[in-house]
C-alpha cells in the first residue's frame, strides 16, 4: 500500500543522523512508466522496482496524502458538502503547504522542491538529509489537453534521471520514486458512452468515476460498503463505481 511508502522504504534512511535520502511523489506516474524509467536507470545505477497500490479513491489530493508521515494508520476522508478533504490525525492534508508541514517533525534536516526548481537550482542548504522533490507536470498536462499533451511522459523520466545525477554528486544516499495514482487512457470511449448514476445521495464525484455517499447499486454499477476499500470515514458509507469503463458524464474520455 502506498499508505506505507514512506514509514517502510525512507524513514529507516533518517533513524541516524548523517544518511542523505531523496523523496520524490510524482503526480501520475504510473507502473507501467515507472518500469521503463527503471529499465533506463538500471543502466546507470543500482535500482529496485515494487509495485504499490494507491488508495481509493485515486485522485490526486488522496493519493499525495498518503505519501506522507503517519499516513499508514491515521490517513482518513471526510465529506463536507461536496468537498473531499483527507485528513491526517483530523488536521487537512490536502494542499502542497499541508501535506510539507508534515515532514517538519525533521526540522533542519528537511527541505522540499518542486523536480522543475530543483532542475534549475540544485544547490541545497548544509545538513540537509531529506529533500522531497514533487512533480504534478504528468497529472496536469494529460488532463488539460490528453493527445496533445503525451510528450510529457518521456520529458518527466528525463527529468528524474537527470536529478538523480545532480544529487548523487551531493552524496545522497538512496532516493525513492513514488507515485499518488496512475491513469487509464480509454481512447476507445464514444461520446454518447454514459454511465447512469445509481439511486441515493452521492456528493462527491471522483473524475466522473467513482461516486462517494450513500445509495443502492444495480445492473450498471458495483456499489461497495466504503470500508471494504480501504477508506476510512464517518461520513462516507458507501462507493459507486461503473462496471464499465464509461464515465458518469457523456462526452467524457
């Protein structure tokens, strides 16, 4: 689970002071370019590749969430109105500047970038020993514009790799790569394909989806106690998906 990411894979890195570990939560990198970026790394260095599951649902406020400290057993959801807000020990989670307080707790020992600021300036300051390095460039070009926005893929990897270089020649240690969420491309959804929401009260819509609230399922959707996924709330019973891969919208790919 990526609720675990961080507790399991960085946290062993800073237990002693002196080891220099590099985070990197990258909007949307999925497995499968996760793959090809650690084909292309195991040329270079030594690398390890595991798969990791985000949590539902898979957007990018919920999956950045779990990514951070304490995520692994005090990561929870609420709904207000219709806004979505993860919650970590009941404190907002859901904003770059929320979820970077959380790392605080390493005081000095801890700094945070964008992978583009980096890129242009990777000097750090003395005694820094975890350094978060964020990417949202996958996630925001593929849904303003997806067929005109696949170089992005490839551009992102370079990038990566090129901060890899920058900071093994700072004596980082070890870096890991994680991903929030990945994506399906479903180039072959037509305009008028829709899916019809189920009977019962959904506030809250996770990219035309997945539905959260209350309510029945049916021949058309897979509705599922919230529990059973993973999600813990108390305001959320239950979650709505299709069973086919179309939208709630028409006109949606």
């Amino acid at each position: 689970s990526n609720l675990s990411v961080f507790d399991k894979l960085v946290a062993p890195y800073l237990k002693e002071r002196g080891r220099k570990v590099a985070y990197f939560m990258v909007d949307a990198l999925r497995y499968e370019l996760g793959h090809d970026l650690f084909r292309r790394l195991s040329q270079e260095m030594p690398v390890e590749i595991s798969a990791s599951c985000a949590p539902l649902p898979s957007i990018t406020p919920v999956g950045m969430a779990a990514l951070v400290p304490g995520a692994q057993y005090h990561l929870s959801l609420r709904l207000v109105g219709t806004e979505l807000r993860p919650l970590i020990k009941g404190t907002p989670v859901s904003s770059v500047k929320e979820r970077m307080s959380f790392f605080e707790a390493y005081g000095d020992r801890f700094a945070h970038r964008s992978l583009a600021e980096f890129y242009a300036d990777p000097s750090l300051p003395a005694g820094i020993e975890l350094l978060v390095l964020r990417s949202t460039d996958i996630d925001s070009t593929l849904e303003s514009a997806t067929e005109l926005n696949l170089a992005q893929l490839p551009r992102t990897l370079k990038q990566i790799r090129q901060a890899l270089a920058k900071l093994k020649e700072q004596g980082f240690a070890a870096a890991i790569i994680a991903a929030d969420h990945g994506f399906l491309l479903n180039f072959g959804a037509d305009a008028g394909d829709v899916c019809a929401k189920p009977s019962g009260n959904w506030p809250f819509n996770a990219h035309d989806r997945m539905l959260l609230g209350n309510g029945e399922g049916g021949a058309a959707n897979l509705v599922l106690p919230a529990s059973s996924l993973g999600i813990k709330s108390d305001t959320i019973a239950r979650v709505a998906t299709p069973r086919s891969l179309a939208p709630y919208s028409s006109g949606r790919l």
